[in-house]
C-alpha cells in the first residue's frame, strides 16, 4: 500500500496518518517530523532546513527529495508507506513518481483532508502552545497557509486526474475524521 495524506497546515494529518499506517502495517512517513528531529539532533540537514522552517517557507526540492529517497529506501519501507507532507510542490511529485516506478510499485490512494482555514489558524495557536513549535506563531501559520495554497493545493489536480483522490471532511472530532477516512479507503475500522 502506498498512500499520501494530504491538506493545509493544521489539517489534522499527522494525527490520522498515524492510525492509517497502523491499520495497513506501513510506516507513516512526516517529512516535517524528520526535519524537525533533524533540527533537534543539529545535523547538517536540520541546521539548512532551519532558517526556511521557521519562516514557513518550504525548504529546497533537492534537500527534501534526498531525504525522502533515503527514507523510503529503508527497508520497514518495503511493502509500503503512507507520506505525510510530501510531496507538496509539483517538482516532488515527479520525483516521487519516479522513486515509485523504479520499485515496480504505484500510488494507490491521496487522502485528501478538507479543513475550514480561519479554524485552523486557531488550532494551530493552541498547538503551539502545548508543543512549543517554532513555526506557530500567527504569522508564520498564515505564511503556510498562503505557501500551501499557492504550491500545494494544486498537486489535488494532478492525482484527481489519475483517479486516485480520496476526499475526507476534516472537520470535527479525531475519531469521527478517522472513520471518514477509513469509510473512504474502504477498509473496516479496528476495534
Ligand atoms: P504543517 O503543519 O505546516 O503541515 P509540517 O510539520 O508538515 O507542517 O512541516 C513543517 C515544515 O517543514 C514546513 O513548513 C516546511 O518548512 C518543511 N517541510 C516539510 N515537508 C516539506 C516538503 N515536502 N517540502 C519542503 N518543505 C517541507
């Protein structure tokens, strides 16, 4: 299985991408959380990634793709992952699909999560304070949010075309996303 999730900062991807990797046994890949662990290790990686992290700027294609080879080259990775934050612009997406063919494998599905913004900005105040993220402050969420519409949101366009986008209301209660979410795949919930 090979699935991306998808939406704007905030959306709620890294909460529900982890209970899709442990329903399909994949790791849920977060290229934000590996920037980040980066950014707390200080390696060379982290300290570049830093200085675009912190405005809310999308740090360069060359860095985030050789990071993302290199991770779904582990071998956890083998069977299958679930990307969260990747791609996010269209030159990721042609990298992808090009580590994806050279495994004999496709893309199966883009779970796409749909959030009000003006909302968001407020959740995502709330996480900073309780998970001291840099990136946090209103401006710079406002920063992402502008980023992700611009470079982002258009990628939905790109996979709709192949047929693979799975649309999911963000909205409301985690687990309420996460029956969404699974309905959508088609799979039945875990108990
Ligand atoms: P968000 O809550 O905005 O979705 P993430 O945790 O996914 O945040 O990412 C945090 C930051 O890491 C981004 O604002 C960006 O600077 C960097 N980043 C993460 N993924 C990518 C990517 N695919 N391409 C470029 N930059 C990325």
């Amino acid at each position: 299985m090979r699935l991306i999730i998808m939406g704007p900062p905030g959306a709620g991807k890294g909460t529900q991408a982890k209970f899709i990797a442990e329903h399909f046994k994949i790791p849920a890949i977060s290229t934000g959380d590996i920037f980040r662990a980066n950014v707390s290790e200080g390696t060379e990686l982290g300290l570049e990634a830093k200085r675009f992290m912190d405005a809310g700027e999308y740090v360069p294609d060359e860095v985030t793709n050789l990071m993302v080879r290199n991770r779904i080259d582990e071998p956890d990775a083998v069977n299958g992952f679930l990307l969260d934050g990747y791609p996010r612009t269209l030159a990721q997406v042609e990298e992808l699909d090009g580590m994806i063919r050279f495994t004999g494998h496709q893309l199966d599905a883009v779970v796409c999560l749909t959030v009000d913004q003006e909302e968001i900005v407020g959740r995502l105040l709330q996480r900073a304070q309780v998970e001291g993220r840099a990136d946090d402050t209103e401006d710079v969420i406002r920063r992402r949010q502008e980023i992700y519409l611009e470079q982002t949101e258009p990628l939905i366009d790109v996979y709709s075309k192949r047929g693979i986008v799975v649309e999911v209301d963000g909205m409301g209660d985690v687990d309420d996303v996460t029956q969404r979410v699974f309905a959508a795949l088609d799979v039945l919930p875990e108990s």
